[in-house]
C-alpha cells in the first residue's frame, strides 16, 4: 500500500504543485506548466477574481443594490436591498440587510445578515426605470400575464406620486411576528401601530378583545382581567364549532380599530382606516371550552353607494388553505340576498383575494348553468346569486363561455366544458348553512 505523500512546500508565491497519491502506490501524472499544476493554476485564479469580486463589492452595500440571497430553502435567489442598519455590536461595516426577493411578493421581505449573501453576485445599482423598461422588454406576453396574476398588488387607486409615498412609508416590516391565542404567527406587511411600538419586533395579541402588549408579562395580567371569551357585538351565525359575530365599529371604536391595525400585517393594498364607525365588521370564530377563537373577518361599509357588500377580508395565516376564505365570501353574499341587493367586494382586491373571488364565481355560476343547461340569463343569475351582473360577465368572458351575438350576450354551456372549468376552480370550501344566519340589515336596525 502506498502512503499519501507529506504536503509539499509551498512557493514564495503561493502556489503548490499537489501530488496525487493511489492506493498502489502509483502517482498520477498530468502535464506540468511552469512549474504548477494546470488544475492549481486555474483555481487559484478562480479564487483571486472571486477576492478582486469582494475588494470591489464596497461594503456596507448601499440600498437598491441587486444580489443573490439565500433563502430558508437553501437556494440563492436575488434579491434588492430595500434598507439597511448597523448591528448593535460589530465592526464598522457590519450591517443587516432588509431585501425584498424580486420573484417572491412583498410579503416575503425580510433582514438578512451579511453571510446569507453572496457577495460575488453583486450587482451595480442602476436606474430603476431604465432597469424597468429592459425588463419589460425581455418579458415574454406570457410571463407578464403570470406576474399580473399573483402579485396583483392593489394600488389601482393611487396614482404615480401616491404610490411612491406608500412604498417608502411601508417598505420595511415594523413587526416581525406577533402572538395571538396559541399561535406565533410571521408577518407579512407594514402596520401602521401607535409610535410607541416602533422598537417592538413582536407583539401580544389578546385574541378576546384584540388589545396588543409589547410583553408577554402584560399579556399575562390582561388576560386575568379580560372578561370577554368571544368578539363584542352579536352572534349573528351558528353551525356546529363555526360562530359569526356581527361587530358594529360605531359601539365598539377600540375593538375595530385593533382588528385594522391586526389585519394590516397581513395585507399590503388596503388603507387603514381610522375612522371605524361607518363599518360592519363579521368575525369568524371556532369555538371551543375556552372560547371563541378569531379565524378570519369581513368588513362591509353600513351605506355604500356602489353596492359594496365586502370592504376588507382576511383568513389569518394558520388558518388559511382550510376553506374559512371561501365561506366568508360566500357569507358576505347570503347578507346581500337577505337585504335583497346584488353585491360586489370594493376594490382593489389584493392577489390572494381576487384568487378566492375567481374561484367562487365559477363555482357558483357554472353550478346553475350545469343545472339549467345554459338557458338562463345574466340578470336571472344575478338575481339567484346576487353577485352584479360585470362580475359574471367577467368571469364568464375569462372562462370563454360567452358570445356576443346580435346585440346581445349569449352564454354557452358545454357540459363537458363546465365540468373541466369546475374541477380547475377546486372545492367549495365549507357551506354556510342559511337556516343557522339569524340577522336583520343594518337600515332595519337602524
């Protein structure tokens, strides 16, 4: 058995010429250049532009700098440095980085440390909008299409000089996470708290009354002196462990005001209004021996002039992919039947919303076209669901199951079709069972 050679001595330059030992005791010959070994040669020159990379890379990197970015995957994925602040202990150019992963929505913005980047990948900090337009122009009809589908991000309604207020306003997560009931929970957005949060990374969230502490030792004491075990307002729906309450912002300011600033977090493209009092609020709860435990909500204005019937929904993030979005949607249009209206969500819709809308008007809608075969009008459909009748054009219209002919729209029902856009829209998600909802519209209250 051969013995692996001893190191050898290494140049006054740096370079070694490495042996390779086999068992048999045999060296293998490659060709020799200068003294060193090809494969030395191309390494180490490797390494050397790799140094040159990180003595260029100026540190700390500046806000707008593009570089790769490992994720809790594992993987590289770049990412845009969107703000940044010096480590309470370190070296002059120890920083954290706060970056946003250009393929992945705002939610996902997060603080790095230095070592999750990858320094090589640095990229010069260019004008956004010659960056912009380059991108559009190597963006395929196809991926823009894609883009536009899941990171719709809502701010339709404000225009250039708004829209650039917004973004620097809420581009970094004031609250990393916060704890409401048994669950830690990761937020997604910016909130706009009272200013003195701004130095809390988490908060404690009463899941009773929704009041938020910067200790979980205040949380302690409050909750031995909460007496509430479910939302104020009233119980509007019961069917089985699922409970509606009805909560009216006018009688209950503090509740509807926390509930905002809680689904802030959560939602990127709405405005918090401080201002509750011309708001409904129907809060979703499963309930159990301790209490009733907040799911998700919907808001509705108590007059709107444009028949909206939803303002604001949200399914808190442990919560969702269990139907509860589904079914407060659909509760949202059991109200509109009971005040005899049609109703549509105010927009704009955030992505995950319009994605939930999407799949309930097609559920709905193909259900009785399945069932009448297609022989029935857009306002009939209107009147039976009341959904407004440019929401079911729309969605009929995305679904290719409508023509225009002769002045007129005409609805064409393909039982093979409908049943192929069916199976794609998914399940329904939990019913609401109607004769559970014991409610009077809020003008009859009034």
């Amino acid at each position: 058995m051969g013995s692996i050679e001893t190191p050898p001595t290494i140049p006054e330059n740096g370079l070694s010429t490495p042996h390779y030992a086999f068992a048999n005791g045999d060296q293998k010959s490659e060709p020799i250049t200068n003294g060193y070994h090809p494969h030395t040669i191309e390494m180490t020159m490797m390494e050397s532009v790799s140094l040159k990379k990180r003595r260029a890379c100026n540190l700390p990197l500046e806000v707008g700098t593009r570089v790769m970015c490992r994720w809790r995957d594992g993987k590289y994925h770049q990412v845009k440095v969107i703000e940044r602040r010096k480590m309470h202990c370190g070296g002059p150019n120890d920083y954290e980085y706060y970056v946003h992963y250009t393929e992945f929505n705002r939610r996902l913005d997060e603080w790095v440390k230095l070592e999750q980047l990858n320094l090589d990948s640095v990229e010069t900090v260019v004008d956004e909008k010659v960056e912009d337009k380059v991108t559009s122009l190597k963006m395929t009809r196809h991926q823009k299409r894609k883009i536009d589908e899941t990171h719709v991000e809502g701010h339709e309604e404000l225009d250039a000089a708004s829209l650039r207020e917004h973004e620097e306003f809420t581009k970094v997560k004031n609250i990393a996470t916060i704890e409401l009931g048994r669950y830690e929970i990761e937020t997604w957005y910016f909130s706009p708290f009272p200013p003195e949060y701004n130095d809390s990374v988490k908060l404690y969230f009463c899941e009773f009354c929704l009041s938020f502490m910067k200790r979980k030792e205040q949380l302690q004491r409050h909750m031995r002196k909460c007496d509430l075990k479910h939302p104020p307002g009233d119980e509007i729906y019961r069917s089985g462990t699922l409970s509606m309450f009805e909560v009216d912002g006018k009688k209950n300011k503090v509740y509807g005001q926390n509930l905002c600033y809680l689904a802030k977090l959560f939602l990127d493209h709405k405005t918090l209004y401080y201002d509750v009092d011309l708001f409904l609020f129907y809060v979703l709860c499963e309930c159990d021996d301790r209490g009733c435990h907040m799911v998700g909500y919907f808001s509705k204005e108590k007059h709107s002039e444009e028949s909206y019937n939803l303002a604001c929904i949200l399914t808190l993030p442990p919560y969702q992919r269990k139907g509860y979005g589904k079914f407060l949607i659909a509760f949202s249009y059991e109200l509109s039947k009971k005040e005899g209206k049609v109703g549509t969500p105010e927009r704009p819709l955030s992505d995950l919303g319009l994605l939930s809308y999407r799949g309930y008007w097609t559920r709905v809608l193909l259900d009785i076209l399945k069932k009448h075969k297609g022989n029935i009008s857009i306002k009939e459909l209107s009147d039976m669901t009341a959904i407004k009748a440019e929401d079911i054009l729309n969605t009929l219209q995305s679904l290719e199951l409508i023509q225009y002919r002769k002045g007129q729209h005409v609805i064409c029902a393909d039982p093979k079709v409908l049943d192929r856009h069916l199976k794609a829209a998914g399940r329904g998600g939990l019913e609401v069972d109607v004769s559970k909802l014991i409610w009077t519209p809020y003008k009859e209250q009034g």
